[in-house]
C-alpha cells in the first residue's frame, strides 16, 4: 500500500501522493480511527488489527492514496508493528521518529455516508 511492490528499491509507491482524500478515503481513514482506537482501548487486539487490514485493503484498490492518510494509519498500526512502520514512516520522508506522534483522533462528521442507496428487499 505505501511501497512500490514491483521496484527493485525499497521505495514509496507512486500512487501514493501528497492530495486531499476524497470523501470515501475520508469516511475510511476516520472510521478506522475510531475503531482501531476503540479496540485498543478494549484490548481487543485482533479485532483492531482486523480493522487495519479493512482499511489496507480498501486503499490498496486506490489509484491514488492520500500521505496524509498513510501517515495515520502508520501512527495506529505503530504499537503493532514498530519496526515496520519506523522504516515505512521514513519511506514518507519523515526523519524524527514516529514515537513522539500524537494518537490520531476522528471526526464524527466524517463517519456517515452523504447519500442512502434505495435497496429493494427480495422476498
């Protein structure tokens, strides 16, 4: 999601790009947050890291993948994986550590769709 797959290099990917996320990266990134954040805070550790992999699956279909998103979401998957994200947050061209980064909050605005769908219920 944050690298190039396919480069020989360890580099950042190219669709990872310093953009606004539209409205359904948004909604994505904020729930995420409150969930992630929410599991933690529960302990509920696998259920947390089930969230994560939701929110990587959902941004590695994207064309085009916000910094700013790749950024939070290597601040919460942090405390689960150090290592990999200090040299992914580096990747990002960060040279402070990620340590010292403030826990991400959401947005309640964020959280709900604009539009309903009309579904039909089939009998």
């Amino acid at each position: 999601m944050i690298v190039d797959e396919r480069a020989d290099a360890t580099q950042l990917s190219p669709a990872v790009q310093e953009l606004e996320p539209t409205d359904e990266q948004n909604r994505m990134l904020h729930l995420t947050i409150m969930e992630v954040t929410q599991d933690t805070e529960r302990m509920e550790f696998n259920t947390a890291i089930a969230r994560m992999m939701e929110f990587t699956n959902h941004f590695t279909r994207e064309q085009q993948r916000p910094k700013n998103a790749m950024r939070t979401f290597l601040v919460m998957l942090s405390p689960y994986a150090p290592h990999l994200c200090e040299e992914l947050w580096q990747r990002l061209g960060h040279e402070e550590t990620l340590a010292y980064e403030t826990w991400p909050t959401w947005d309640e605005n964020l959280l709900t769709e604009d539009s309903v769908t009309d579904r039909k219920s089939v009998v």
